[in-house]
C-alpha cells in the first residue's frame, strides 16, 4: 500500500531549509502547499519552468491580429469615415490612429487567455474541489507532500528523514 507524507511547517524559511535538506537526501518532493509564492522552492523541488508566457505571447498575438483587421474592415473597407481630416483609403495611413486600441485588445485577449489556460491547466475552475491537503495552506502553513510511490525508500525511512526537519505537524495517509 502506497502511503502519502503531508509535512506542516509554519514558516517560509524553514520549508526552504528542509526541501533541500530532503532533498539533498534523495527524496522527491511531489507538491508543496503555500498561502504565498515561496520565492525560491521551485528550483529546490524540481518544478520545471512553465510555457505559460509563450502562450501569453501567443494570445496576445492573436489579439493583435484581431484588433488591426476588425479596425481595417470597420474603419477602412465596410464604411470608411472622414474623422477630423484623416484618410481613411489605407490601414498604413491610419495606424498611429489605431495604435492604442490595438495594444489594449492584445493586453486584453493576452490576460484573458492566461487566466483561462492557467485555470484549465491546474484544475482550477470554479466550482472544482480543493486539492490542497490541509486548509491551514490558505492562511499561515506550508505543507510539503511526499508520496512513497515516487521514492525509493520506503515509508518507515521517509518518515524518519522527515522528522529529522524542524517540522510543525506531519500526517500520513494510504491511497491507491
């Protein structure tokens, strides 16, 4: 039976301090729990870099395109308008005028799509259960989970490696 490690700490410093120090001992950590961004944990941990800004370039592209080919067909094709003097024969002639709307509608469509793709990606929608382990992670505690599946050592020598951080509650449970 696979058995599940989720080790408490009550500060950002001390977590740091025993991810490496389990770390450096060959256990891989599956998941850390924090109410804050812990600066730093990710490289300890193993957390790879995330494509989320390629994507945000992306949408934000998009938004791009979008913007200067709505205002072409608005503006310039389907019912061109003489505003204060402009010429209205071309997108080129136009485009200082077009400038702001355009970054506004990529700025737009870049955000929108990242908090979507951030929320599909992590199973965050509304209405979805929590997967923290503990709620204390959404107010002071930073929990770090260790699974037994994922380490060569068995429970009783993760256990014991684990309680030889400064840790503040630990909890063990089984699962499939």
């Amino acid at each position: 039976m696979n058995k599940v490690f989720h080790v408490m700490y009550d500060d950002d410093d001390t977590l740091k301090d025993a991810a490496s120090a389990l770390v450096a001992k060959g256990i891989r950590i599956k998941d850390v729990f924090s109410p804050f961004p812990v600066h730093g944990i990710d490289p300890i941990i193993g957390v790879k870099r995330t494509r989320l800004g390629i994507a945000a370039f992306m949408y934000a592209m998009t938004g791009t395109s979008l913007a200067l080919l709505g205002m072409w067909y608005f503006m310039i094709s389907d019912w061109p308008m003489n505003i204060g003097g402009k010429p209205s024969f071309s997108l080129i002639e136009n485009l200082p005028a077009f400038i702001p709307v355009t970054f506004e509608f990529s700025v737009l469509c870049g955000a929108h799509g990242m908090c979507i793709t951030y929320f599909l990606r992590n199973g965050t929608l509304p209405g979805m259960p929590a997967s923290n382990p503990d709620p204390r992670t959404t107010d002071d505690k930073f929990v770090i989970e260790i699974t037994t599946d994922q380490n060569a050592l068995g429970a009783a020598e993760l256990e014991a490696a684990i309680k030889e951080t400064e840790l503040f509650e630990l909890s063990t449970k089984d699962y499939k």
